[in-house]
C-alpha cells in the first residue's frame, strides 16, 4: 500500500470537497448506489462488525416518509437531493460475527453486554458513515452529510420492530455549485493536535 494518492485525488477526496445544499435535477442510478456501497464496505471497523445499515430514499415516497421528521432549515436541500442516504447502525451487529470475523468468538464479546454494543454500534457505524461520504466523492458523487432531523420519528418510520438506529442523514447526487458559499475555516494543526 505504498502507492500515494495524486492531489487530483486528495482535492476530490477532501481539498476542494465541499458539503452540497443544492442539486442538480440529475437522477443517481440504483447501480451506482451499489457501487457506493461495495467501495464504502471496505473501510475498517472494530472486528470486522460492519454495524452500519443504509437506506437510500429515491422515491417520492420514500422522502414523503422522512419530511416529517426534518427541521424546516433542512427541508428543501434534502427534499431536493436526488438520493437521501439514512445512515444507521444495527444494534444487534454482532449476530453477523461469526461470518464476518470467523477466527475467534467475537459474538460472545457483544451478547449480552448492551453498552458495549450500543457504543461499537454506534462508533463503528458512524466510521462507516464518513467512509460512504468519502466513497461517494470518489466516484463522482456530492455529499451533504447532516444532523437536523429527529431520529426517533425516523427510527418509528423507517425501522419500527427493527434492531436498526439511525445516526445522521447524507443527501447525496451532483451538486449544483451555485449553491454553495465560501468555505469556512478549518483549525490548524497547532490548535487541533498535539504530540507527545
């Protein structure tokens, strides 16, 4: 893995990647969500557990079922995106161990221990949020990752007798730059890092 990345690569991955507010009236093909997902499923997670869930809202009756659960500053950039990705997690996550981590007994580590699931769920299953994020960068997709919603009206809407919990929502398709405004700074190294 010693090949490194060009900057065309570093700047569509994070330099010159920005959060989307406003789309294109561009549809995102099911194939390509795909495609999104078996890039994004590679990224690492504590014992292989792979927590995360994924629900792509395409259909106008998919986002009808989420509208009511958005905050009013989140209505029209997310009504408006193409795909509306809710990002969750399982909590039950550690049944699919023994075929995700076949080489030790990492279910019993999960069972029966809801904190320390609860918390790998939801750690894991927000690492694997960001991984999406960046996989849709990588194959030509914007994103605009966002809180601003109530999770327990998603979580009755979308995962009712489920063991699924949703984290945050990533609106997802091709941005329409005139909506975006200047870049906000970022915390140097000095001000956000230390070494010791």
């Amino acid at each position: 893995m010693s090949d490194l990345l060009d900057a065309a690569a570093l700047d569509t991955l994070f330099r010159t990647a920005r959060t989307h507010y406003k789309w294109q009236e561009r549809p995102v093909p099911d194939t390509k969500l795909a495609e999104l997902y078996d890039l994004l499923k590679f990224g690492p997670t504590s014992a292989n557990s792979s927590p995360a869930r994924f629900v792509f809202l395409r259909t106008a009756e998919g986002k009808a079922k989420l509208k009511p659960a958005l905050s009013e500053g989140n209505l029209e950039k997310t009504m408006t995106a193409p795909v509306i990705a809710i990002v969750a997690h399982d909590m039950k996550f550690f049944d699919e161990l023994p075929k995700l981590f076949p080489h030790a007994d990492a279910r019993s580590w999960f069972a029966g221990n809801d904190a320390l699931a609860e918390v790998t769920a939801f750690r894991n299953g927000s690492l694997q949020g960001a991984y999406l994020i960046l996989a849709a960068r990588a194959i030509g997709l914007d994103a605009g990752p966002m809180s601003g919603f109530d999770n327990a009206k998603v979580d009755e809407a979308f995962f009712a007798g489920t063991s699924w919990k949703s984290n945050f929502l990533v609106n997802l398709g091709y941005g329409d730059e005139s909506g975006l405004f200047p870049r906000s700074p970022r915390l140097s190294f000095d001000e956000a890092a230390r070494l010791e």
